[in-house]
C-alpha cells in the first residue's frame, strides 16, 4: 500500500474511504441492507444461495475492518456476528460474505501477501482465501477454554499470533502451534514488529486507572524484552510504524492517539509500593513525611513530603482513623462529623451542645471506604474530601471555607490528612495520592512577563486560576474553558494543579516544584531568547 487512501469504520455501521492527503471522501458511504444478500460469493459462483441473517444498523456497529496490502480489498465484521463482508475498495461492492462456522467473531487480520484472511472467534483462529471466500485451513484450536481477542501475521505471512490469556504462534503451511508466550495473563491486542522478532502486548483494564499494560516479547522463545509498562489508558487498538522503532496505540475515553517510542518501554518495578485501593493517610508529627497504611497488606509506608522518597517502615504504634468509623469527633469534644445514611446519604457537621448542624450537609458517597474528613489539632478548621474529587479547608468558626475547593483528583477521595500546623492538606482517592499547600500555591500564574514581550494577556490571572480540572485529551482547563497548559496522557493521574506539590500513584511519584507559570492567549511572546 502507499498510503495513499485510508478507510474508517463507523458505530452507524457504514464503511468510508478517503484521501489521506486531502481528507475528501473517495467512496460513498458503503452500508448494505444484509437483508438482501443471500449468495456467499459473487453471481454465478454459488449455485445454492446461502441466506445471510439480517443485521441491524441500530444496534450492531463495526466490530473490526482490515485493508488489504495492495489496496483492492477490504474486509469487515460487525459486533456480535459470525458475519465477515469483504468489499472492493475502488467501487464499494460487496464480493463475499463469509460465515464463520464458530462463533462470533472478534477481530481480523490480513496476511501480509494478501491471500489469506484470519479471524478471531470463539477460543480459535480461522484462515480464509481471500480471492474466493473459502476456508483455508482447520481452525487452530489451542487457546480452550479462553475467547481469542486479537489475531495478526507476521510479515513474511508464515506464521499467525494470536491471543487470549496467553500469545500463541502458530505454522501456516501445517497448522502446528510453535509457541507459546506468557500465561494467566488477560491479553487484549497485540501486534508484530515489521522485523517479524517481536511481538507487543496490551492487557485489558477493566479498572480505568493504570491502563493497559504494555510488553515487548521475542517471537520466537517468548522472552520478555522490555516492559511491563502501565500506559494510563485502556488500549483497544496497536501497532507498528514501518521501520519498527515506534508504536501506535488508541484508547482512552476521549478517543486518544498516542505514538511510543519501543526503547522507552522498560521495566520499572521499583515504583510498585502499594495495592489497588486509597490508603489510610496521616502527617508524622513533625509534618515532614506522610504516612500511609494499605487497606489490605496492612503495610505502612513513609513518603518524604519534599522529595517523594519512599521506604516502608515497621509498625510503631501510629494510630490511624478508623476507616470504619460513622462520625468523627473534633479533639475538643464540641463538634462531631455525621452521616446520614441512605441512597442519597449526606455529610454534615454537628454542634454537640445543642446538635445544631454547624456545616453541610453535604452529599457523600455510601459505601466509601471512610468518612474523608479531619479537624485539625486546635478543633478550629475541618478538612473534607469530596466525592466529586475536590478538597476543602474550612473554619469552623467563622464556617467559612478559607482555603480550596482544591482539584486534582478524578475519583472520590477516601481518606484526608491535615499537617499539625495546618499548612499541608494530604488527600488520597483511587490509586492516587496528592499533597497540598495550603495555602501557599505552588504555581504562580504569571500573565505578564519583562517589557521586552510586553503582555501575555489581558485576562486576570484570577480567572486563571478557578476551577482546574484535565480533559481527556490531556488539557487543563479552567472553569472558562481556557486552554492552559497539556500534559502527556500518562500523567493523567498525576497532573499538576495550581497546590498540588507531590503526587503519588502506583505507576510513579511526580514532585512539582514551586515555579512561575506563564499563562495567556500570545504563547508566542512567552520565549525570550536573550
């Protein structure tokens, strides 16, 4: 192929070609009434027709859709259908419609040479000929009792892989199973190195929070070359660039395409500290490292709060909040955090003399692992984390909120800590951890610069600063819509905000240092090159 054209499958089941240098539409929409056909094969070929089961648009999108290397061909299938189409590229015409005798079918791929056709389906892989629509060989049958997600062939089209809770490589010309690769571990695409040595894995995520998992495995022995990697996205498609140096991947919940470098896709075991969960969190005394209790192992870790450090320490007696707790009282006896329980349960804050409901009430999510609130030592301010993933500082006496609401997290917070001198502000939600200045920023924003550039902007930087959150193309914005700053995909968990000095999640530690930002509508102006 020249790259010349590309093709898109649509959720309105339709197939469209376009020029990949103009972006104009080559071919009208091909979209067919199944209804209709009822030979498999073209005219002539098929001297019994073979009813084809009726698809409907509404509900069945295109599930998979391969080119073929010369360009002539295109093959499809829809979700939740045995049901494969192989189409003429140049005219839109259907030419086969091929049955598959398994089971609904998965994923497709296109040999190299362009004579044969796999298909996923069921716990096998079925080969067909692409000129006449015929099988080409018994099933490969190995990957019992798991569901095979994801097929490809190698580039010089002898050998196809394909997986499911392992990577299975098997011979074309006889069917044997050559290798296998990895085990017990749920695999969701993969793709080969156009060298034909390599093979890159994807794991599913069901979880939405460490993404797929990236591996790089040799062909031949399954040995592991480089990885794992948490991408921060749910990958659904992979690949290769020609010279094998870079891969291409799309996921995420906002389309998302990313290009990795292959070499950068190494292994970094020592950033697992923890589990899966939000840990119990607290201050050390001295308010220099932050100390967390994992809900599950029990284990207590130490985190310096200036440079990230980490190190796991026994249990000395330090007392955490009792995760368990309904209402949580303030050191002086006089105000009590309560819930209320119920579908729709709130959080409010009680005068214990006369029971009077000082602040809130508040929504709060039932079912979370904590009350998400502390006083601070003196019984004046309260802390609370929310479940729209935002902290808040208030005091109690003037029940005013004097600090906050401060952004960061995109789950619900769990559990919140407050510094004895209530300058650092420690909130953990879903796998991720942040710790707050108070009430000094971290990021200055700064909309004018020396008189050489003159001004950034005429936006104050008070809008600037209201209502930070991450889109999930990777840009922060404001509560204006204004375009910020973007930050890499990965750091999707662990984005900085205008407070925020350390962030911590399972894949890795991201420490902010205290900085200007420049921030405003002439990005141009912002590089002083004296």
């Amino acid at each position: 192929m020249d790259g010349s054209r590309a093709v898109s499958a649509s959720k309105d089941g339709t197939v469209r070609i376009w020029d990949a240098y103009s972006g104009k539409l080559i071919v009208n929409p091909i979209k067919y009434d199944t209804s209709h056909i009822i030979a498999l094969g073209s005219p002539g070929d098929v001297p019994d027709p073979v009813p084809v089961p009726f698809i409907s648009i509404a509900t069945h999108c295109i599930q998979s859709i391969v080119w073929s290397p010369d360009g002539t061909r295109i093959a499809g299938c829809f979700a939740l259908t045995s049901t494969i189409y192989l189409w003429d590229a140049n005219t839109g015409m259907l030419l086969h419609v091929l049955q598959d005798p398994l089971k609904t079918v998965r994923m497709l791929a296109m040999s190299p040479d362009g004579t044969l056709l796999a298909s996923a389906s069921g716990s096998s892989v079925q080969l067909w000929r692409v000129q006449d629509g015929t099988l080409a060989a018994p099933p490969y049958v190995g990957h019992t009792p798991f569901t095979v997600v994801c097929t490809a062939f190698t580039p010089d089209s002898t050998r196809v892989v394909s997986c499911s809770r392992d990577i299975q490589v098997w011979r074309i010309y006889d069917g044997s199973l050559i290798s296998k690769i990895a085990f017990d571990i749920k695999f969701s695409r993969l793709a080969v190195s156009p060298d034909g040595t390599q093979v890159v894995s994807a794991t599913s995520d069901w979880s939405g929070t460490l993404g797929s998992t990236l591996r790089v495995w040799k062909l031949d022995d399954g040995t592991l070359l480089a990885g794992p990697y948490h991408s921060g996205i749910s990958i659904n498609l992979l690949g290769y660039t020609p010279e094998g140096t870079r891969l291409i991947s799309h996921g995420g919940g906002g389309g998302i395409i990313a290009v990795w470098a292959v070499q950068g896709i190494k292994s970094n075991p020592t950033t697992f500290h923890r589990t899966i969960g939000s840990p119990m969190t607290m201050f050390s005394v001295d308010a220099t490292h932050l100390l967390t209790r994992d809900i599950y192992s029990k284990a207590i870790g130490r985190w310096d709060v200036h440079d990230g450090s980490f190190s796991h320490i026994s249990d000395e007696g330090y007392t955490f909040p009792d995760k368990a707790a309904k209402s949580l009282s303030s050191p002086n006896g006089c105000y009590t955090v309560t819930l209320t329980q119920g579908w729709n349960g709130t959080r409010q804050v009680i005068d214990s003399s006369n029971k009077s409901i000082v602040l809130g009430p508040w929504p709060f999510l039932m079912g979370s692992p904590s009350i998400g609130a502390q006083f601070s030592q003196d019984s004046t301010k309260l802390v609370i984390g929310s479940r729209d993933g935002t902290v808040t500082l208030w005091d109690l006496d003037t029940r005013v909120a004097i600090a906050g609401p401060f952004s960061g997290h995109s789950k619900p917070i769990h559990y919140v800590a407050l510094s004895p001198d209530n300058s650092l502000i420690a909130s953990a939600a879903e796998n991720t951890q942040r710790i707050l200045n108070t009430f000094d920023p971290i990021l200055d924003i700064v909309t004018t610069t020396n008189p050489k550039l003159g001004p950034l902007s005429n936006l104050s930087s008070n809008r600037f600063k209201e209502g930070w959150c991450i889109q999930n193309d990777g840009w922060v914005t404001n509560t204006s819509l204004d375009l910020l700053f973007w930050v890499p995909f990965e750091f999707r968990l662990a984005w900085p905000a205008l407070h925020t000095s350390l962030i911590i999640t399972r894949i890795g530690t991201v420490q902010v240092p205290k900085q200007s930002v420049f921030l405003g509508e002439a990005w141009h102006k912002c590089y002083n090159s004296d």
